[in-house]
C-alpha cells in the first residue's frame, strides 16, 4: 500500500481507473472527486434507451452505493477541484479544502461546445446532450407533435434526430459544411446515413448555418438559417462537438495541447499526474490524437491504473467506435484520419453495406452498417496487421473470411 491516488472526474474513465487499480490488487487510498450527484454511470445510453424511456436509471450505473464502500474507495459527489498545487501534491477544492495525493489522476472528460449568447445561445429551450441533467431537460421536451431544430450533422446530432423522431417530433438539422459527418466519416457513409434519416422524415439542410436564434419572453420560438430562411422551434438541440476539459492541467503548467498531454504511459508532464479518457492527448502513430470514445477512456484508464500500481505496459490504442440510429447499427474499427481513399462494399443482406478506408495504400479503417462481418474482419485485420487487397474487397462475391487467411 502506498499514498493516496486521488482521481479528478467520475465519468467512465475515472470509475474504470479506480475499479481496476482495485482488480489488480493495489490497495493503497483512493478518492474519486465528481461535480455530479450522481454515483458514475454510462453515458451512451442516457441519449438512446434512457431518453426513450426504456431504461431506468439505475441500470446506468457501473456499481452500486455499497461497491465503493466494500473496495475502500471514498467518492465525493456534487463538488469538485478549483487548482492543483503540484509542489504540495494537494488539490484544493471549490470550498476551500485541501486534498493530498501521492498520485493524481485527471480524468475531466470534455464539455459539450455552446451557442454564444449573441446568436441566443443563453435562451430557454437551448440544449446540449451529454449527462443526466441534460437528458432529464430533453426528455421533458420531447412530446409528439413539437418541432425541434439540431444544429450539427456528427454522430451525436444524427443520434437526436433518430430519438427525436421516435419519440414523434417534428425534425429539422442544419449542418454549415457541405454535408454531414463531414469530420468524421467518407461521404459514402455520409450518403448511406442521409438516406436513412430521410426515410424517417428527418429534414436535413446541408451546408445550412445557424444565424440567430429567436427568443419570445426569454425562451427559443424560431431560428433565423444562414440562407435567409427562418423556422419556428419549441426547442433546439447543439451538437457542435466538445472541448476538452484541461484548465485544472494548463494552470498547474502541466503541457496541454488538444487536451491534457500524455505519454504512452498515460503520463502527463508531472510524472505524478496521469490523464486518460476524453481530456487526453496521446501518442498514436507517430501523432498525437484524442480519442471521444468509451472505449478508449476505459483501455486508457486501465493502461493508467496498471502504471500506477506498478506495471510498465504502454498504452497501444486500437481504437472502435459505434453509433446506433433507428434500427440501424454502425460500428467503426480503426481510426481513418488522414484517409485519401475509399471502397465502398455492399452488405451480404439488405440495408447493410461497409466503407473502407485507406491511407497511402494501406487499410486503416471500416464503417460498417447494419454489417458485423465486415465490422469484425476489419478489426481482426487492423489488429494482425493484414493489408487487405481491394480488388477482394470490391468483388461482392468475396468471402470476407478469405481476408485473414
């Protein structure tokens, strides 16, 4: 047993870094600081099933009360830190108190970007979706009949829209670039996706900004669009992405760049300090990224957790991702930044096809919907390293099983 770890954030990355420093069997002190009231839980569901209503809350949660408890694992709720005193090894918190650690931990995952107030960002009825109190607000809102605007075409506007639809309401998304998911996926998964929103009765207005929001008696009833046109709203959701949250590391003069800098040990610039999930600028051929994902905050907490409990594995991300939208499932193994070229692969049923994605000749990612073989294959084969040849990936007839051979 050594000194105290103290982890910062109780969202996934900071609860499967404790549960996994206890799972390897360090037993030294550990507190988890969280500014929500709530125990941790999984996020993903609390826009899908939990919105729907098909899932309770407590169904969210990683474990319950007494687990904390039971493990020696003391969890301050509803607070949160104001600065790091790194030559104190002390965190001070918003009242006042001090903290110590022998190990610190910065799991703050990220904030959901907002309307300036100058466009009605600050209006009534203007809402983000990224933990329970933002989706408790929508839920309220979201009655059959009522029209709702989604400013933003990525994965997280496309998953309200499909919510919003389901639950009877009349949609409209605005995305300002030329097309949806232009940030993150090809335009064939763009082209695929589109089709299937629109079946759905989702107006979708590409390359369609956001001029002004209209307030009545301080709440949101209209939006005034980059082309001159103006809708009425009962509410508007944004969906502009997030930033992550680094001020605790940038003034404790900790290097920050697109989030908290790490190593591949998860290792900030204080060799005390970890950070890891959504926060979390890491290493990653050759590069940096940082990875929005719920599965890279937990591989990376618990490459964390093992560090800090005594090992020296370094962190290799093998990143996968998914999204689910009406009945439909897309799953992305690998990471297509810098992509240059990509194939286009019907599925062996209807409504399933896969996009693939190619850097310089070599395969480094797949969208896969509605296609788990094609989801599975290219994630064996990133993973072993197998370059697929495209003229197998292009014949339809191809068994994609012939791929790992």
């Amino acid at each position: 047993m050594t000194g105290r770890l103290v982890i910062v954030g109780a969202g996934q990355a900071g609860f499967a870094l404790a549960a996994k420093v206890r799972a390897i069997g360090d037993l030294r002190p550990i507190t988890i600081v969280g500014a929500e009231e709530s125990l941790p839980y999984q996020r993903p569901p609390l826009t899908k099933k939990y919105l729907l209503g098909e899932m309770a809350f407590d169904r969210l949660l990683f474990r319950p009360e007494h687990w904390y408890a039971d493990n020696n694992v003391e969890i301050r709720l509803s607070t949160w830190v104001e600065q790091i005193k790194r030559a104190a090894k002390q965190v001070i918190m918003q009242d006042g108190s001090a903290l110590d650690y022998e190990t610190l931990a910065l799991t703050t995952g990220a904030t959901p970007r907002r309307l300036p107030p100058a466009v009605g960002g600050t209006l009534e009825g203007v809402y983000v979706a990224r933990d329970k109190r933002d989706a408790d607000q929508l839920a309220a809102e979201m009655r059959a009949g009522r029209r709702v605007l989604i400013i933003g075409g990525g994965y997280i506007g496309l998953e309200a829209a499909a919510v919003a639809r389901h639950r009877g309401l009349e949609v409209t998304l605005i995305e300002m670039a030329d097309r949806i998911l232009q940030r993150v996926a090809a335009k064939e998964t763009a082209d695929i996706m589109r089709v299937i929103h629109r079946e759905h009765d989702v107006v979708i207005r590409e390359k369609t900004g956001l001029k002004q929001l209209i307030g009545k008696n301080g709440h949101v009833v209209a939006a005034e669009l980059s082309d001159g046109s103006t809708i009425d709203v009962d509410f508007v959701i944004v969906g502009i992405g997030v930033a992550p949250n680094d001020r605790l590391a940038k003034e404790a003069g900790l290097e920050v760049g697109n989030g908290i800098i790490v190593d591949s040990l998860a290792r900030t610039s204080d060799p005390s300090i970890f950070a890891a999930g959504d926060c979390a600028e890491l290493p990653w051929n050759g590069g940096r990224i940082r990875l929005e994902s719920v599965q890279n905050a937990v591989d990376q907490a618990e490459a964390a957790a093992a560090i800090i409990a005594g090992g020296e594995a370094a962190y290799d991300p093998k990143p996968w991702f998914w999204s689910d939208q009406y009945d439909v499932k897309l799953q992305i193994a690998g990471f297509n930044l810098g992509y240059d070229e990509t194939l286009l692969r019907p599925g062996s049923r209807e409504g399933a096809a896969s996009v693939w994605y190619f850097k310089q000749g070599r395969f480094i990612a797949v969208d896969a919907i509605n296609d788990a073989k094609a989801y599975v294959t290219g994630k064996k084969l990133l993973e072993t390293g197998i370059n697929p040849a495209k003229s197998a990936l292009a014949d339809p007839a191809t068994d994609l099983k012939q791929l790992l051979a």
